[in-house]
C-alpha cells in the first residue's frame, strides 16, 4: 500500500516554531513531525511514501533523503512552484497514488492513536470510495454523516452555512475529519486535470453519486499540532 504525507503547508498557525523551520520538521516530544507519522505508517506496513513540500523544501527534501528505515521507501512530490492544495497534491501524484488499489492521506500535522490498519480493514470491508477518519471535536467546520455513514454534507459552525450534496437516509450526525484517509485509486479518474483544490470539495463533488465513508474513532485522542496553542498542550 502507498501514502502521501500532505506537508506542503506555509505553517503559519504554528509560529514561532516555523519561523525558521519548515512544519514537518519541527519535533515534537523530540521527533520531527513527518518522520512521526512516516513511522507511524511504517508499522503499518506501508512502505512507500511520498511527502509533497513547498516551504523550507530543500531542507525536507534532505531530511527524508538522510532517513533511512528498512523497507521504506520515500518519494518527494515537489510543489515548489505552486501549492497544490490538499486535493491538488493528490492529483500531482497520481501516478505513484495509483501503483495500489487504495492508498493512504495523513496529514503530517496530525498527533493521534488511531489505529491505522484497523481504519484499512475498515474500508476494505466497506463499499466505499473513501474513509474518512472522524470524530466528535470541536471544529469550525463539520462533515455531516448519516445513518448508513454516508457523507451527505458541510456546515460552518459559526456562520450557520450548510451545504447539502446528498439526501440522507435517516439522521444526521456532526464529525470533525481527523485527516487521515483511505481511498480507492480510481477517486484520482473523477478529476483528469491537475490544479490546486481542496480535498473536502472533491468529497462533497462525489458523495451525491458514490458513498464516502467515515470511520468514526471518537475513543482516540488526536490533536492538530499545525496550531501553536494545541502544539503546546500535546506536547506536554
């Protein structure tokens, strides 16, 4: 199985600590954030990474060239040029995304005990074109889920803003994406053209017709360490 660790991002929220480091590789409890995650998927079993970069990328870049862990292999996606966005990184790197039937997408922000092979065999069993790991957090924008797990809608909770793209079979229910995902290679064939966009929109652009899935893991903590306050607070 492959993954992409999404590391491209300007790390404005975490200043000071970015200030002269790129954020994948400002440590935390002692271990750079990309080699943490990277370690994480690792045992796993997922061998073949690729990071995208763009802030500090040379220095990235030299960091994972000077990582060596058995049996891993890592691969650069470099957006230098122009930041891809958290969609457009996927599509940068279909060709190496699309080597396996799924692949993985983690942010390299994230600090979390999920079980990633647990959320794996969860959507292998599930006919779904993507998982999303979700839990109940406080979080300015929710994925609204229904009964069946569907992804079916988006809210702003501060403005109100919903936006509808699926009718729901029963309830709904609120969840903050965790972002870390699985998803099927054939996502990358609903979008031929590669260009910055988000995620979140290719999500809700597929779930009227395909089921996007969530893998609910609300008794793990997780943490965005892409936030200073939050940084500090896991790291104690």
């Amino acid at each position: 199985m492959r993954a992409i660790i999404l590391a491209a991002g300007l790390g404005t929220r975490l200043k000071p600590l970015t200030d002269n480091t790129p954020k994948a590789l400002v440590p935390f409890k002692g271990i750079p954030m990309v080699e943490r995650i990277i370690r994480n998927l690792a045992d796993a079993g997922i061998y073949h990474i690729m990071v995208n970069v763009h802030h500090f990328a040379g220095e990235v870049a030299e960091f994972l060239d000077n990582l060596t862990l058995d049996g891993v292999s890592l691969h650069i996606s470099d957006e230098t040029a122009e930041l891809m966005d958290t969609g457009g990184a996927l599509l940068q790197a279909r060709e190496f995304l699309k080597g396996e039937e799924d692949f993985i997408v983690h942010n390299v922000d994230v600090y979390t005990n999920l079980d990633i092979g647990d959320l794996i065999r969860y959507h292998r069993d599930g006919n779904t074109l993507a998982t999303l790991a979700v839990k109940k957090r406080p979080t300015s924008r929710s994925l609204l889920f229904d009964r069946t797990g569907s992804l079916c809608g988006w809210i702003h909770n501060e403005t109100g803003e919903k936006r509808m793209v699926r009718t729901p079979s029963g309830s709904l229910e609120d969840f903050g994406n965790t972002c870390v995902q699985v998803i099927n290679a054939g996502f990358l064939d609903f979008f031929p053209i590669t260009e910055p966009r988000s995620l979140t929109e290719m999500y809700l652009e597929l779930a009227e017709q395909h089921k996007i899935g969530a893998f609910i893991h609300n008794q793990d903590y997780w943490y965005d360490l892409g936030r200073y306050n939050n940084f500090i607070k896991a790291d104690k």
